[in-house]
C-alpha cells in the first residue's frame, strides 16, 4: 500500500552517480534495476535483508518478492513520490521501499518494518494473522511444506472447490501434488511440467516459477515462490479476461499465427469440442530442411519457407488456421474435422508440395513428414494435443519420408518406451552388465576355417528381454550417447582380444563405428588408447565403417583412419551395396576390407533368373574390382548353400552369415577356434 508519511532519507540521494565500491559500504540495503526489474546491482545491506547470496540477486527480477496485486501496484507507484509498503509473502516481512527513478531503471531503497506493523512477537504461518493476510489476496493462495503437503489456503481456494467433488483432497493436509496426478496420468505435459517446476523450487533450484493453465472456460495463471523455510507459496489468478483481450501474435518471418495463438486459438476449440465437432491439429515438418538451409544459406533458407508457407496456405480449407510453430515445423488447426478426414488432408500435403520450388535459379524438391492428433472426450489441453501431433509427425519420419501418421496411445506408449530405454542406458544398462558382446564368425570359404569375427552388441533388458541394436542404437545416437557406448563397446572387444593373445587365438574382431564418432573427432584418440593400454596387437581389431551420407567430411574423416592404421587397426567399408555406396570411398579412403551387404547376397539364389544373374554379374564386379585394389571381400549374409557356392564360384574369399556361424559368446567361439588352430589371416 501507498503511505504519505516518508521513511528516512537515505544517505545517497542519487545512487546511480556514486560508485559502486561506495555503495557496497551503505548500512541501507539498496538494489538498483533496471527498466524490466532486473537485478543489475544489490549491496552487501540488501543481500543480508533478502537473505540471499549478492551472486543469486543479479539477474533476477524483483517481482518475486510481490504477488500478483502488490506487483502491479508496485510497479505503479515507482512512477511517482511517495514509498510503498508491503508483507512479502516470500522473504516473510513487511518491508518499505522508496524509489529513485534513473535513465536507466531504478534505484530500490528496502527497510524491514516487520517490528512496526506485527509487534516484536514473529509471526509464523499457522497464526491468525498469517491467515487473515492470505484471505486479503484476491487469488487463491495455498501453502505447501517441503514435501508438497498442503498447509495453509485462504477462502478464495476454498471457495473454488466448495462445490466440487473430493473436497478433502484440496484442504490442509493433503498433497497439493495429488491434485494433478490424473492429469499427469493422462500424460498431459502442463501438469508435468508444472509439478516438476515445484518440485524444483522445494529442491532450492531457483526461486520462482510461473505457468498458466486452463480449467474448463478459465484461465489460470499459478504462480510459485520458494519461502525461506523451503516450502512454496502458491497464488492461482484468474487471468481469462486478459488472455481473451490478447492481441493477435503472428510470426514474424511468414505473418502466420505463432505458437502462442496457435495454443490460445486450440484452448477455444478444446472448450467447445464435443463428439460431433472435434478439432483436429496437423503438424508439418519440412524434411531435412537443415540440408537446405545450410546448402542455400539463412536468407534463401527464409524464403524458403514462406514459399512452404504460401503452398501450404493455399491448400488449407477456409475455417482451418495455419500457424508456424518454430523453425520448419507448421500446424494447421483442423476445425470440425475427424480423424478420418484429418488423414486425408494430411495425405494431401504430399501433393501440395510436390511441385519444384524455386529459389535463386535453383530447383528444389521438398517433402514433409505430417503428424495427425484429433481431440477425443478428455481433450483440454492444446499444449498436449500439440505435442500428440509432434509425436506422431516423428513416427512418420522414422518410416520414411514424404509420410503421415497418426497419433495413437501406442505411438505415446512407445515414446515412453523410447525414453526409458534412453534414461536406463544413460544410467544403469552399462554399469549393471545388462550389455553384451557377441561374436558372429567369418570363414574362409575355400578351407572353412574361422579366421574372424564381427562383434555385436545385445542387451538383456531386465523387463523386455533380449534387445537387438536396431532397438538402442539410433537412440543413443539422439540422445548424445553413442560416443560413451560406442567406447565401452571398444574396451570390450578389446579386453576380449587380449584374452585370446594370451592363449594364442589371433584371429581378428570387427566393431562397428558410428559415424558420429567420426563427427566428433574424438574416434582416433579413443580407439588407440585403448589398443595401447591392453597391448593389442597389430592387424587384431577390424574398425567397420557404414556406408552413410554422414561421413561427408572425407578429409577429416581420412585423416582419423590414417591415425588409428598407424596404431595398427584395419579399416573395412561395411554394408556395401545399402543405399549410400560409392566406389569412390573404397578407392580414396584407407580400406583393407569391403564387406557386401545381405542385401545383395539374398538375390543370389533368387528363382527371378533375371535377377539373379543381375545381382551375380553385380556382386562378381564388386569383387572383382576390390581385389584389383589389393583389398580384401567379405560377403555378408550368407544363408543358403546356393549362395555359398555362388560366392565361392565368384572368388569371394570369407563370408559371414547364418549357414556359416550365429553370434554366440565369446567362450562359445573359443570352443571352436581352439580345435581348428586358429590362425592370423585377413578378414
């Protein structure tokens, strides 16, 4: 509240010409801010009366020491004489502040009044007037102790849920957690999100945290402050009339509705959806337009998406919305629009965008991956159905591009599946021996005598069972993991190999590289640490290089295989013949081995007779050519004796697959290496 009679002037009428070095030696706590209330400064006397650390109050904004009300009304009465006084729910006191206005900001003068207005006797929350102050707030206000049990509310809480059922769960007593948990159960982000944000408060990481949220036709602002004691205090502000008098939010690049309006648009639809009207959100995502950018630049790259923009635009019915969330990403809000006819516009987007765009000269073909999410009976959230898009805009792109999906409990089923895997790889799946190595072996054809092995990684998931790669490893690779797998999966084999030098078996092991081990530059410096440091011999361990688009970097790339060929390793190109094969690789990069995919080897003994001699004269070429290069071949995927002998007719030296040997154990593989006098050969 404002008051006419003024607190004592301070020492410093104009703190903003003083130095700072002064300031710090003031008995008056002073904070100076700046235009947005920012911390820009705080001296030693504010830090001991805000009880925080100097290092925590720069940067923050003030307004945390305020509710919603007392903010505004604070905010008013620095444009103008006077002081203002108010209790801060957070620090516990009534403080008094007199403001000096600058070019700049404000200079903040504090003082504790708490004796003045309360008496010498400390006022805890429990008391009477702890809680006819929180009746005073025209929000409704809960309380919670550090583990988020519900201590105090003042009447206008109580009010709200007066006429609803479960009451008791609402009141003093109970967990203010348990009030989300079915929406948390749902999966509904917001509530996620916003109990994590509480939960961190309690745990002492930051001091504020804010969100809205609707319920039904209201919106609510919940505001959170951590108190001194670490317990939270709660406000819950009807925020419904600002948000309907929110002006319209476009982006600024095409002019179509940002993610805000988007979000405020779809909270209308949510609210007046019913079985026969549902709403449905369309997410598209430009495939691989980090290509595109990077290739025509940011300025092309901007008029490449308003192109998209425009085609998209035009394809909308009158009552959809288009909006651009971020980046590539669009959305299309679907009004009155069920789940079968969402999959048919979303189908359309393929034929929308099929036509060349032109950019400086330059013809570009651009596909997009759609995601389909239609609102159901519980749909209330839009920042969830937004996200049911996301999800399913992400299944398309793992099928392929140029393809929609929609979104399904099974496809968010499956994400969390995904995220679990990831979190207990990060955490436990390394360290609990949950990994594990197997060794499939490679024979040479013309003796039949194992001379090397590929190396592959297992893992026996405690709850899902025996995992193959294609379960884990892409996932490592999104998740920043691959590199710390990658290396456990080197030290592995390679304490493997030096186990079988000690007895003699020198055969060769191949593990396989991801190429964003190349991209971090770290492979060649990692792989000969570890030779070094068990003493792998020379010409032992096989480094098997994928064909892919990744490694477009060959100098960089040539470099590090020049490093770890010195150390001793063999290079081979595996999966040759998948997709993103080029002679060029084998001839310009230091390869000793290629090794042909099953993809070709499975039409050897294909009944398509023209098909067959195809794929023959093909792989017979390959060969061919690989030998003339001093290189060494490997056919993969043997499974039939019609295309074992079609490899030995061709002059395939070793093979690999199910007819000649099934990944096994380490010790499985001893047992027949040690009987056929395994021998150092190259694979």
């Amino acid at each position: 509240m404002n008051r006419e009679t003024p607190m004592p002037r301070p020492a410093v009428e104009n703190p903003f010409a003083v130095p700072r070095a002064e300031l710090d030696l003031l008995s008056d706590p002073l904070v100076l801010v700046d235009r947005d209330f920012v911390v820009t400064y705080a001296n030693p006397a504010a830090a001991a009366l805000l009880t925080a650390p100097l290092d925590t109050l720069v940067g923050r904004c003030i307004d945390a020491w305020f509710s919603d009300p007392a903010w505004t009304a604070f905010v008013s009465s620095c444009n103008g004489p006077g002081v203002y006084e108010d209790f801060s729910y957070t620090l516990q006191k009534w403080l008094s502040y007199r403001t000096v206005k600058g070019t700049s900001g404000h200079a903040i003068w504090a003082t504790d009044i708490t004796s003045e207005r309360l008496g010498d006797t400390r006022v805890e929350w429990t008391d009477d007037l702890a809680r006819t102050m929180l009746d005073a707030v025209p929000s409704g206000v809960v309380v919670l102790d550090v583990d988020g049990m519900i201590v105090l509310v003042n009447s206008v809480w109580s009010a709200f849920w007066a006429d609803r059922p479960h009451t008791d769960g609402c009141l003093p007593g109970a967990s203010y957690f348990d009030l989300w948990a079915p929406a948390i159960a749902r999966g509904n982000d917001a509530a996620i999100s916003l109990v994590d944000g509480l939960r961190a408060l309690i745990s002492g990481s930051g001091q504020v945290f804010s969100s809205n949220h609707r319920f039904g036709s209201v919106v609510y602002r919940i505001r959170a402050t951590r108190l001194a004691d670490g317990g939270i205090y709660l406000t819950h502000t009807d925020i419904t009339a600002q948000a309907a008098e929110a002006p319209v939010r476009q982006d600024p690049l095409t002019g179509l509705a940002n993610r805000d309006e988007i979000e405020a648009l779809l909270a209308t639809e949510l609210a007046v959806r019913s079985d026969e009207n549902e709403v449905s959100i369309l997410l598209v995502d430009i495939d691989g337009f980090r290509e595109f950018n990077d290739a025509l630049g940011p300025v092309h790259g901007d008029e490449l998406l308003q192109q998209v923009a425009n085609r998209i635009a035009a394809s909308t019915r009158p009552n959809d919305t288009l909006g651009r969330l971020t980046g590539d990403e669009f959305v299309v809000i679907a009004r009155g629009c069920q789940s079968i006819a969402a999959r048919a516009l979303a189908a359309g987007f393929s034929s929308v965008l099929e036509p060349a765009f032109t950019i400086d000269d330059r013809q570009l073909t651009v596909t997009a991956s759609v995601g389909v999410a239609t609102s159901g009976p519980d749909s209330d959230d839009p920042v969830q159905l937004i996200h049911d898009a996301t999800t399913a805009m992400h299944a398309a792109k793992n099928f392929g591009r140029s393809s929609h999906q929609v979104f399904s409990e099974d496809l968010r089923d499956s994400n969390r599946t995904r995220l679990e895997l990831v979190e207990r790889l990060r955490g436990v799946a390394m360290a609990e021996h949950e990994l594990q190595m197997v060794y499939q072996p490679i024979v040479e054809l013309a003796s039949g005598a194992v001379i090397g092995a590929e190396a592959l990684i297992r893992w026996n998931h405690p709850e899902l069972g025996l995992l193959m790669p294609d379960s884990f490893i892409g996932l490592a690779e999104d998740a920043d993991l691959i590199i710390p797998l990658s290396n456990w999966i080197l030290s592995q084999v390679c304490r493997t190999l030096a186990a079988w030098q000690c007895k003699g078996l020198n055969i060769q092991v191949g593990v396989n590289v991801s190429p964003l081990h190349f991209a971090a530059g770290t492979l060649a410096t990692d792989v000969n640490s570890i030779i070094d440091s068990l003493g792998i011999e020379p010409g032992r361990l096989v480094l098997e290089l994928a064909e892919s688009k990744s490694l477009h970097d060959l100098d960089a790339v040539h470099y590090q295989l020049m490093d770890v060929r010195r150390h001793g390793s063999l290079i081979a190109i595996d999966d040759f013949g998948s997709g993103f094969s080029s002679l060029e690789r084998l001839a310009t990069l230091p390869v000793d081995i290629l090794k042909i995919d099953k993809s070709l080897t499975q039409h050897l003994d294909s009944r398509d007779l023209q098909r067959r001699r195809a794929m023959t004269s093909l792989c017979k070429a390959v060969v061919d050519v690989t030998h003339d290069l001093g290189r060494d071949t490997v056919v993969e995927g043997i499974e039939t004796k019609d295309q074992l002998a079609s490899c030995v007719d061709m002059g395939v030296t070793f093979g690999q697959g199910h007819l000649l040997g099934k990944p096994m154990t380490a010790t499985q593989l001893e047992t027949i290496l040690l009987p056929n006098d395994a021998h150092s050969a190259s694979a």
